[in-house]
C-alpha cells in the first residue's frame, strides 16, 4: 500500500508542476500604455462672400435680370466651435451712383438658396443649410447659412448660378447705374 501511495505523490507532484509554470510566463508578457491627441480650435471665419453685378435691364420698363457674375462663394470656416453659426446678410436699396440719393424704386433683389458643399471629403458632422433671401436689398436682416449645434463643423462653401440671383423692378424708374451695398454679419450660435 505504501508503494502505491508513493507513486500517486509523485504524479500530483508533476502534474502540479506543468500546470503552475506556464502561469508565471504569461503574467510577465502583459502591460499597457497611453496615446494623447490635441485638436487646437480657431475662431470662425468669413473667408469671402460674393459681389453680383446684374444683366443690364431696361430703363423706364418693369423688368426682370439675372446676373451676369458673381465674384465668389460664401465661404465659412469653423475650425471646431460647437455651438453652431448664422450668417446673416442686410443690404441697401440700389442707389444711383453718380447723384447718390435716386434709387431703383420698387426693386427687389431675390437670391434663391446657393449649393452648399464641404471643401474637405468625409466630415463627420452636418453641414449647414443654406436659406432662400427674398428680398437682400430691403434694409432687414436675412438669414442666408446657418449651422446648429455640434454642426457645420470644417470650411464650407455655398455657390449660387447667375440665374440664382434676380433683381426685379416695375416700370418708372430712370436710366443710370445701381448699387447696393451687402453687409454679411457671421455670428456664434444659432438665431431666430
């Protein structure tokens, strides 16, 4: 009975020992470490907005032009701000440009909603929307691009087509050169 006893020792023994060792070895091959990020923000930028210089119309007749160029795109740039943005554009009436006080009477300067684009693929948040002005050239304050909360996050553009942008005006209004002066406010935050 000893010898018996003896041998079932020296099995426990060994198979105790192939079971502890490789425990040890794998304890030694973990560990862990950090990667750190920083994404510097900016201040929001209005990078260009557009000039329009209108088809010539007709003098004394109502009318109806579109335009012939347009200078730029409206370009915004958020650099990471969340708390949204509005752009807004407020202009004059068009005022004669040689006696400075005639303007073009009854004239309404539309500009339907332009087509807004990311200058960089794969962003991960929405761009803004884009708002159709009805009349730019009314001395009110218009909407044009805006961005909600966590969006419009990036550069943006928003390009109109010459048949975009329309000045009507009715019959009665004298010969001479227009202008009316666009004043485009970007501010943080959304707006009513």
């Amino acid at each position: 009975m000893r010898k018996t006893l003896l041998t079932t020792s020296i099995l426990s023994v060994a198979v105790l020992g192939s079971i502890v060792a490789p425990t040890a070895v794998l304890a030694d091959t973990e560990g862990s470490t950090t990667a750190t990020a920083s994404l510097q923000g900016g201040d929001l930028a209005l990078v260009s907005v557009p000039n329009f210089k209108f088809v010539p119309g007709t003098a004394g007749l109502a009318d109806r032009v579109t335009a012939e160029e347009i200078s730029d795109p409206i370009k915004v740039s958020n650099p990471g701000n969340i708390e949204g943005w509005t752009l807004t554009v407020n202009g004059t009436p068009f005022i004669n440009d040689l006696d400075k006080t005639t303007e073009i009477k009854g004239g309404v300067f539309n500009l339907s909603a332009g087509t807004v684009a990311a200058t960089s693929e794969n962003g991960v948040t929405e761009g803004p929307t884009a708002t159709e002005v009805a009349n730019m050239s009314d001395k009110t304050s218009h909407t044009i691009l805006s961005a909600t909360a966590n969006n419009g996050i990036g550069e943006y553009t928003d390009t109109f087509t010459n048949d975009q942008a329309i000045l009507k005006y009715p019959a009665g209004n004298t010969a001479g050169s227009y202008t009316s002066t666009l004043t485009w406010t970007l501010v943080n935050g959304v707006t009513a």
